[in-house]
C-alpha cells in the first residue's frame, strides 16, 4: 500500500486529494493535512465583503467529505518535511501540530511515499505596517476577513446616508502584490453598491494597484480579439473606470498605513499620501514557512525552498532580464528536482520570476506584480499531479506523465464588477497561454489571437454565479462531480 500526504486543502489540494482518491481507490492511503477544518470558494469571498453572500454560501467542513470519500483528514499545520526519511527510517516524513479541538497542540511525524505540497500563501501583512485586519485597513482573503470587511462598509453606508462624504480606497498594499483581479472585482462591487444605496454621489472610490498600466493583473495585460478588432486590456479597463467614474492610481508601491492614511511611493520615486475613510488592501504571499531537514536533521530548506518560501520545482530559475524570459522557463511536471516523490502545486510552487515587467523605483522600492496562479490554474495543477502520482503508483511510472504549464495552458476568467439578477456585471477574459510565448505569437503580445477575448456584461455575470454553484458542488465530490472542468 502506497502513502500519499497531500498539504493544503485549497483549490490545489482539494483537487488533488480527490482525483488521487478517485484513481487510487481504496487499496492506497491518502491523507490530506490542513489547519482549517473548512474550505472556502475564495473568488466569491468579494460578494461577502459587500454584504451580498453569507459565510455558510462560500465555506463548508472538509471532514464528512474526507471521511464519505474514505480520505484521512488531519486538521494539522505542516511545519517541516524530511524527503530523506530520519534516523528511524529512510521513508520521507512531514512533521505536523495539530490544530483540532482534540489534539491541539499535539505534534506527528507522518510517513508518506509521495509528498504534494498545496499549502498556498502565508498573508504577509508584516510587510507594510500598519496593512490588514490588524492594522488601519480590511480585507477579504478569508471569510473572517470579508465578513468584518463588510461590517466596516455598513458603517461607510451609513455615513454617506448621513450627509457625511467619504473616501474608498481599495487595491494593493505592497509593491510586490499579486491578486490584483481580486481587488478589482472588490472595487467594482464597491461601486456598484454604493450606487445602490443611493450615496454614490458623495463618494470617491480609488483604485490604487502596483500594475503598470490598468489590465496588467500580473500577466503583462493582454490584447483581446473583440468584435473583429484588437483591443487592450488597458483600453478596455480605463474606460470602464471612466464609465464608472472612478480614480486610479497605478504604478504604486504601498510602503506604510497610518489612520486614515496611505503612503505610497510610485515609479518615478515620488512620495505620496492618500487619505481614506475606508481601504480594503491586499497583501503580498510568502510561502507558509514550511522547513526541510535531512537525514540526519540537518537544514536544507534552501535547497527544498526558495528564498520566498514557496517549494522549487522543475522550473528554470536562472536569473536573467526581462527581454531573456521565456514560457519555457516555466513548470511543466511540479515535480521537485532534489526529491522525486515531492510536488508543489498552486501557490505553493515557487514561480521562476514574474509575468509582467518588473520596475523599480529610483530608491530601489518594487514596484512589481508577482504572477497570479489561482483559480483555473491552481485545479489543473492539482488534478495533473494526482495522475501522475497515480500513474507511478499504479503503472511504475518512473517520471511524470502529465503536464500542466502556465506557459502552456489557457485560463478563463470572469471578474465581477457588481452582483444582482437583473443588475449584475462581469468581466469575462480568456487567455491563451497565460505565460505570453513570444516565440509562438510574436505579433499578439505573445498569446492567441482569437483566444484571447474579453467581453462585460450581465450575461458574464450570471455565468460567474453559476460558475460559484458549479465549483462549490465539485469541491462537495457530489455524483460525478469529476464532470466539471478544473
């Protein structure tokens, strides 16, 4: 019997520990350890940031799932992995603290014979002081967070309806962010809202991101085919900011949040400060801090890890320029190099540099995107090396047989800018690859060129929410929810 130890039940991991189940029955062990009990369907948290879904629409308890489809679930936090095994056996070795009501506190060495690291990101709020729930602004990258965030929008609400103006300030609260999709679709439901309420009138809202131009989110933008013509992300964001009426401040880099106020630095090294009244920020990720020891215990984090926390794997990680950057310098297997039976999947890969060109300012500050792997791409991560997994336990696979590289695949994605039946928009973009490959589509800004589109309208938001439905049922493992597309 095989040992497969899964870390993370995000979108990742989730999907991995389903497919492995799936493929490898019960004549194979699969145990999944996360420290939450719940999962959540990250991409609907804006609707609860606004006060337009509840937490119980977004979340449920991962254990009845785990135990109706026979998974071990250990509701632990990964704190170390030992690929070589200890001084009690050569079989590789996940340290875990349990995080469970029962065993709080308590700690296991788990054996696995496959390792897949799905942790995702540690929010770095530390970053900027003053950045987060425990600092001067909100955010909504937990269900807690979206929640409190929507409480202090009430407030906001409430201020405006008593003649009182106010200023909204959402984006991104470190030069090195990425997620900027995230704080573009919370603005736009922003915005929306407020109008709803009648108060738009005595409201700014303001778009404050690190992304060069609007429409870069982290991939450099993009150059849709619409309508028979060529349209850029940038064109097709700034007028849909001018049709909503709404400021942008790009090219930004956050460096500290006092009350009320935010100090950025941009490009050009100008200092800045903008005044709020309420600011939801997201932070930049780090990996979770996982550590690495050999067989005789001693530390090979570096090797296991790079410098960011997140795992190393096949990816090309020689540093180089810009104008040198490549879709093949991209993953293709996640397969680490040092440790053949360990994986990293969905945030938890370490990329090997970012999408978009990465600036400075003249003091040095980043001002500088990190690439986005969430969503769509995060499943495909997750079901690719749970086959190949099964493959090497079931066939005697002795390298990966499936591949999934950002450099490679397409990834769709549908970005509300406001919720409602009848009221509600969204943006819905493809791309094709997501990594541009210049060497491939060297006149369209290094993608397809009827397979990149963008549209916006109600239609593309009825779609997002079926689209909410759909994931939410796949990741319940209801009958044949491998039918749905990751």
């Amino acid at each position: 019997m095989a040992r497969v130890v899964v870390l993370g039940a995000g979108v990742s991991g989730h999907t991995a520990a389903l497919y492995l189940k799936k493929r490898l029955g019960n004549a194979h062990e699969v145990i999944v350890v996360s420290p939450n009990s719940k999962w959540n369907w990250i991409p609907s948290n804006i609707w609860m940031g606004v006060g337009k879904m509840s937490a119980d629409k977004v979340v449920f308890p991962l254990a009845p799932i785990y135990r109706r489809k026979k998974i071990d679930f250990r509701q632990a936090k990964a704190v170390a992995i030992r690929p070589d095994g200890d001084e009690a056996s050569p079989q590789g070795a996940v340290d875990v603290v349990y995080t469970d009501p029962v065993r709080d506190g308590q700690t296991e060495r788990i054996r696995y014979d496959y390792l897949v690291n799905a942790t995702g990101p540690k929010l770095n709020f530390e970053a900027t002081p003053g950045l987060g729930p425990g600092g001067h602004t909100v955010s909504v990258c937990t269900p807690s967070h979206a929640v409190e965030a929507a409480k202090h929008f009430d407030s906001v609400i409430d201020a405006l309806k008593a003649g009182r103006e106010q200023t909204l300030v959402v984006g991104v609260g470190h030069g090195t962010c990425t997620c900027e999709g995230a704080a573009f679709e919370y603005a736009f439901n922003v915005e929306q809202e407020l109008r709803t309420a009648g108060v738009r009138d005595k409201a700014e809202v303001i778009y404050l991101t690190n992304e060069h131009e609007l429409g870069d989110f982290g991939v450099g933008g993009m150059t849709f085919s619409q309508g028979g013509q060529r349209v850029t992300s940038e064109t097709w964001m700034d007028s849909l900011f001018r049709e909503r009426n709404m400021k942008a401040i790009t090219q930004a880099a956050v460096t500290k949040i006092d009350p009320g106020v935010i100090h950025y630095t941009q490009i050009d090294g100008t200092e800045n400060t903008q005044a709020f009244d309420f600011a939801m920020l997201l932070p930049p990720f780090r990996g979770v801090g996982l550590k690495a020891f050999d067989r005789s215990g001693a530390d090979i984090t570096d090797v296991v890890f790079a410098p960011s926390g997140f795992m190393r794997v096949d990816a090309n990680y020689t540093a180089k320029p810009f104008e040198e950057w490549t879709a093949q310098d991209w993953p293709r297997t996640y397969q680490n190099p040092s440790f053949h039976n360990v994986f990293g999947v969905g945030i938890a890969f370490a990329p090997p540099h970012a999408i978009s060109r990465p600036y400075a300012t003249p003091g040095g500050v980043a001002v500088a995107p990190a690439p986005p792997r969430t969503g769509m791409p995060s499943g495909a991560m997750g079901k690719m090396v749970a086959m190949t997994i099964s493959d090497m336990i079931l066939d005697g696979a002795t390298t990966p047989t499936h591949t999934a590289s950002m450099g490679e695949m397409s990834a769709a994605c549908i970005a509300s800018t406001g919720t409602g039946l009848l009221t509600g928009t969204a943006a819905a973009m493809s791309m094709s690859p997501i990594v541009p490959d210049f060497s491939k589509h060297p006149t369209t800004a290094g993608r397809h060129p009827t397979e990149t589109t963008g549209d916006i309208g109600l239609a593309a938001h009825w779609v997002k929410r079926v689209l909410h439905t759909m994931f939410l049922y796949k990741a319940k493992a209801y009958p044949f929810w491998y039918l749905i597309p990751e």
